[in-house]
C-alpha cells in the first residue's frame, strides 16, 4: 500500500491538493499529523482515505475526546500516528502518554519539527517525519512530503522535497 504522509501544512492548502492531484487513488492512505490537521480536508473531499492527528497548537489537541495519537495497522506494520516524537508541555495529563503506544508500534509517524528524517532506532523501529508544507517557513528546510509503501516484508520510505520531488531521503527495510 502506498500511504502519502504529512504534517505541519499549516493553512497551505494549495499544496495539499496538488498532493491529492497527483497521487489520487493510486495512494491507499493519507495521513496528516498535525498543525492543522483540519487541512486534512482537502484529501476527504476528493473521497481519499484519511487519517489524521491535531498538533499540539490546534484547540482540538487538548480535548478530551480528540485522540492525539493513534495506532493504525498496514499489512501487519503497526504506525504510530503523533505530532510530536516525544513527550510535551502540551500533553494533557488525562491523556495516555506517548510511552504507552510506542511499544505497540513498527514505525513512529510524527511531524511538529518541520524536519524532514527518517531514522531506524536499536529495536529496530523507524522514526519518520515528512517535514513540513508551511509556506514561508523560516527553519531552513524546504517544504517535503513522505510516501510510504509497505507491503508484507518490506517498508520503503522515500521524503520529497514539495517544490522539484527531489528525493531527500530514502530508507528501505525488508523483513
């Protein structure tokens, strides 16, 4: 399954439907985790398949109801779907922490940073971040977006910068 993974968008539309433009069904899953991920809109409206988490900055991140992190199995690979890869100011305390999904997971989807990485950890899990689609933003790193493919034994990520889908960096893992 090819997944199309997001984050930190922050009102920017016009790159999240050149996004759904380009990939359209031929993508199984979009994910966007956080700081705006209302924008996620933009995808439910072309009828893609979305998942979604707040960042730590949305008003819906601090809700009772609102899941902040979830945990959603691909072809028996548990992602870890959060804004931020560790524990923050903003977490609620009558949320469950970040420690407790963690151990579930094959691979951590997470954004909050606007940078773009992509690590495998001693255990043998993956940290990716898709980086960001703020326009204007002042932290040094393009706009980029990551695609996911997993399959049964294999797990191939690939982080394109937005503006020339250069590919900024790549990790394969087959099992």
């Amino acid at each position: 399954m090819k997944i199309i993974i997001v984050s930190d968008s922050h009102g920017n539309h016009k790159a999240l439907s050149k996004l759904a433009k380009k990939f359209g069904k031929k993508a199984g899953l979009y994910i966007h985790l956080g700081d705006e991920s209302d924008d996620a809109v933009v995808f439910e409206r072309e009828n893609l398949n979305t998942l979604k988490v707040p960042g730590i900055f949305e008003v819906s991140y601090a809700l009772p109801h609102t899941k902040n992190r979830l945990i959603h199995e691909v072809h028996g690979k548990k992602l870890l779907l959060t804004h931020t890869h560790k524990k923050n100011s903003h977490d609620p305390a009558y949320k469950p922490p970040l420690e407790q999904f963690l151990a579930q997971a094959n691979a951590v989807l997470y954004g909050h940073t606007h940078i773009p990485a992509i690590e495998k950890d001693l255990s043998g899990k993956f940290w990716i971040n898709p980086g960001h689609l703020k326009e204007n933003d002042n932290r040094g790193f393009p706009m980029s977006y990551a695609v996911m493919e997993i399959t049964d034994d294999t797990f191939n990520v690939n982080i394109y910068r937005f503006d020339n889908d250069e590919i900024l960096l790549n990790k394969t893992h087959s099992d």
